[in-house]
C-alpha cells in the first residue's frame, strides 16, 4: 500500500537502484515481436502517451535506461529527435505514432499488441488549450472541446483498448498524469478549459478504478509537480521543478502505487491531494 509518510527520496534513491539492475533480455528490437523464450527474463513493459517532450520524454528516457521494453508513442514521430536519440542508445525502446484523438488509430495501436503484456500504461499526452481561451465570457469553445477530447476521452479510450494487454502483464498499473490543478478542493480561479478538463479524467479514472479493482488492476492518478514545460512559457518560480526531476518523482510514486492506492489522487511528493 502507498505510505503518504515515507520519504520520496527514499523512493527515488530505490527506483535508481532498479535501474542500475536493469537487463534487457526481451527487447523489441525495433519491431513489435518481444523474445519468446520462456527461459528469458520477464523484462517489464511500459507504454507512455505524449512520449516526444516534457515529462514524457523525460519518462521514457528513465524507463528506458532500467532496461525496460518502452512503447513511446507521439503524434508526429519524424519530430521526436531525443526520442530517436534515446532510442539508439536503447533497443529496447521502439516509437509508434499515435494521436490519441484518433480512435481509430488508438485501436490499430492495441490490435498490434494484443496478447504482449503491457505493464504500465501511461496516459501523458495533454493540452492546455492556452489562458486566452480559458476567460470567462469569452471561451473558445471549439478549444474547449479539444482540450476535452485530449485530455479526458484520449486517457479513457486508451485504457479500453489496451486493457487486456494490461491485465496480462505482472504489474496491472493503468496511470494517469493529472494535475493539482483538477482538484476542486484546491482551486483558485483561472485556468477554466485546463482545470475542468483534469477534474473530469480524476472522476472517469475514479470511476474505472472501482470497476477494475476486482480484476486485480491498479488506477493511478498522479499530479506531476509544478513543472517547467510548454504548459508555463516564460515562468520560473523558484517552486518549479524540471521535467528530468519531475519524471523521478513520478516514476517513484508508480513503483509505490499498489492496488490498495487504486483511484487515490496523489502528489509527485506521495502526498494526497484533496478532491
């Protein structure tokens, strides 16, 4: 069970001693067929969203160098040249295009790896829809709907198609990157389209979690941190932390998150945060 008490930097100090551990013997090697010599070691599967920047990339990148199978996904992969980078360093990452407003796509995606165990699933790729569309009495309401689509029916239509490859795999983990800023509890105006659209997932993926907790498969919800990214151009508060960082954090919360967590909305510093 996730202990809110337990220092995150025992946490990460643990998560850099699995990495250092980490063996790649069942790689995809560039394709999407895994080893299938039973004698092999299991070597963990991860499959993250919004891969090509930000604290994606920055997961991807430290998944990448446990030694684990990593699905990185972008919509534009001819763009994603630290992915690429990441990748030629580690063949057992492999980049798949995805956009997850593409339902169609999304399902493709899954079809491709049905019956592989996919460990972790990471819903990361969000928009913000920008603060000028975002004032009330004058919302861009076509912005509104994409911020939607993105941020709330994209996590949701992923964790569908790719459920049975997560039901397979060792870890069960379906985790979704949220933000503080969902929280009703903790509002403090502005930021409407962002702030409504992560209160909406934590609720679907609150919901999913009472659902799936009979199947032995965890929800997770995680706020990131404040977090310098192309979500805050132009600041740099002295509570800021950077995506390298951040991906730490989170990765620490994961590896602590269990099914007794499941649909608990939790802090990149293993705090709980109030609905």
């Amino acid at each position: 069970m996730y202990r809110t008490t337990m220092p995150i930097r025992t946490l990460i100090v643990a998560s850099v001693c699995l990495a250092t551990l980490g063996f790649q013997t069942n790689v995809f090697a560039g394709g999407h067929e895994a080893s299938t010599d039973i004698s092999a070691e299991y070597v963990p599967t991860v499959l993250i969203t919004g891969s090509n920047r930000g604290i994606g990339l920055e997961v991807a990148r430290d998944y990448a160098e446990r030694g684990w199978n990593v699905i990185a996904t972008a919509r534009r992969p001819e763009a994603t040249g630290e992915l690429k980078a990441i990748r030629a360093q580690h063949p057992g990452l492999v980049i798949e295009q995805l956009d997850v407003t593409d339902n169609e796509r999304i399902d493709e995606l899954a079809e491709i790896y049905r019956g592989k165990p996919i460990d972790i699933l990471i819903n990361n790729a969000a928009i913000s829809g920008g603060h000028e569309n975002a004032k009330f009495g004058s919302f861009n309401h076509d912005v509104y709907r994409q911020v939607h689509t993105v941020n709330v029916l994209g996590p949701t239509k992923m964790a569908e198609a790719f459920l049975d490859s997560v039901s397979i795999s060792q870890q069960k983990k379906i985790v979704n990157i949220t933000s503080g800023q969902g929280s009703i509890a903790g509002t403090w105006g502005c930021c409407y389209i962002y702030r409504s659209s992560k209160a909406a997932l934590n609720m679907v993926m609150r919901n999913i979690s009472l659902e799936l907790k009979k199947k032995g498969i965890t929800v997770a919800l995680i706020s990131p941190g404040f977090v310098k990214t192309g979500f805050t151009p132009g600041l740099d508060l002295p509570m800021m932390i950077t995506p390298q960082e951040s991906a730490a954090f989170v990765i620490a919360v994961i590896d602590d998150y269990d099914i007794e967590d499941t649909g608990t909305f939790i802090s990149h510093k293993g705090e709980i945060i109030p609905w």
